[in-house]
C-alpha cells in the first residue's frame, strides 16, 4: 500500500519548475513591445525595479517562446524607429525645382513637422545663395518662434545639398535644434518631406502653368493654406494639421445634406463645406 501511494504521488508530479503566471509573462511581453531597445537582462532589471523576482534565464524564455529575440540585435535602433519615436521633435527641410513658362528655374525651399505633417514654404528664388539660404532659415526659426514650435523642435533633417552653407547649422544650434545629414542617395532617410514634394507636384505644380516668379510665390502660398487646414491626411486620422477632425454623424443624424464647393487657384483644388 505504502509503495502504490508512493508511485501515485510521482505520477501526479509535474517536473521542473513551476509555469511562470500569466501577468508575468504579459508583462514581460509589454515590455519588450514598448522599449525595442532593451535586451532580457535589461527587461530582468526592470521588473527586479517593480518587486517582481524571476530569474533573467526565465524573461529569456518568455521571449524566446514569444519569437522575440532575447539578444544581441534588438539593442539596435533602426532608423524608421528613431524617426517614429522623435516624430515630434523632427523638422525635415528640402528645395524642390520648378520650371516657369519663360523657362526660368525656381527653387523652392519648404519644411514640415513630421509629427503634425504642418508644411512651410519657406520661400522661392531663381537664385539659391547662400545669403538667401541663410536669411530663409533664419526667418524661419522666427515663424517657428511666433508659432511656438521652436520649443518642441530638436532636430532638423536634410540632405546634403551644396546650396545649405555650413553657418545654417550654427543658426540652427542657437536655437537648440541639431542638423542631421542623410545619407549619399539615401532619399528615404528624408521620407516624409520626400512624400510631401511628389504630393506637391501631383496637387500643384504638375496641374499649374506657372507664369513667373511671383505667380509661383502666391500659388505656393494657397497650397500651403489648403494643405494645413483642410487636406485630410490618412497619418492624421483623416484630418488635417491645423484642423482637427469633426465629429462624425450617423446618417440618420443628418437631416438635410448641403455642401458647397470652394475653388482654389482656378479650381485645380476643391475645398467643401456645409452652406451657410
């Protein structure tokens, strides 16, 4: 009798430790999810921090059996990361080319906040010197101040065109905001002004016979008042960046559906509204 109990009681014995709670291990995923950068050990560190004591080998295995790599390569940031995590912080800086009917060639000098897609138009000019690179940023750095973005800003992105002179980053530093080069033919490492110049030239300057210089400067500025307060963008939730999204109604809600039409710059964009 004393050996089938004995037997039984080692039957019903589950070997090795115990399964670590499910909390714990939610948690442990939580943690990962949230800090790409941290490695198991790092993980351990923190939970050892909230009171909860588990072995680092065993944050390995719930990673592991997750199929999230415990370590070494998530303890680089990759660049899209760092760009998602500082989208607040980032001003993306860039010159697009236009060509105007006397062919004369304007460069167009535009950034945008990548958090709030806001865009400005810095300014237009057939002569891109660096005097006139110069002033635009500085006058720049004054629109942000009155706007009071300047705060908020820490880095600005650009290419490594020539016609940037070297000063541009000094005027920058004074105001706490740091240059970041991109790569030789890495366009994609500007991405968001990138997108932003094809969507002008699809919107404006494809759709637009340009006459001269100051034509150019008023067309620009009615496409920089449409973009900010009325295109939609799908980054937004559908609204635009100085604009935030109505609250929708049911279609039983609306009784009476009117709409009016506002062209801008001879209807090459629309704008709609409900009738007065």
């Amino acid at each position: 009798m004393i050996k089938r109990r004995h037997a039984g009681m080692s039957v019903n014995r589950r070997p090795g430790r115990p399964r670590t709670v499910a909390s714990i291990r939610r948690l442990v995923l939580r943690l990962a999810t949230e800090n790409p950068s941290w490695g198991y050990r790092r993980i351990d560190g923190e939970l050892a921090l909230l009171g909860v004591a588990i072995a680092a080998s065993t944050v390995w295995e719930i990673l592991k059996t997750a199929g999230i790599d415990p370590a070494p390569r998530r303890t680089t940031v990759t660049w899209s990361d760092f760009l998602r995590s500082q989208a607040e912080a980032i001003l993306a800086l860039d010159f697009i080319e236009a060509v105007t009917l006397i062919g004369q060639r304007q460069y167009v000098l535009a950034a945008i906040r990548h958090a709030s897609r806001r865009v400005w138009i810095v300014g237009a000019t057939a002569h891109p010197t660096h005097a006139w690179v110069t002033q635009a940023i500085r006058n720049l750095l004054m629109d942000l101040e009155d706007t009071g973005y300047v705060a908020r800003i820490r880095f600005l992105v650009r290419d490594r065109d020539g016609k940037y002179p070297a000063v541009i980053d000094e005027i920058l530093g004074t105001a706490g905001i740091a240059t970041i080069l991109t790569g030789v033919r890495v366009p994609r490492m500007n991405s968001i002004v990138e997108r932003w110049v094809k969507t002008l030239r699809a919107e404006l300057l494809d759709r637009t016979l340009i006459w001269n210089h100051t034509h150019l400067r008023h067309a620009l500025r009615e496409y920089e008042r449409y973009y900010n307060e009325h295109r939609t963008h799908r980054s937004l939730a559908a609204a635009a960046p100085l604009r935030a999204r109505p609250q929708s109604l049911e279609p039983a809600q609306i009784e009476r559906l009117t709409v009016d039409r506002q062209d801008r710059l001879g209807e090459v964009v629309h704008e709609y509204h409900y009738a007065a």
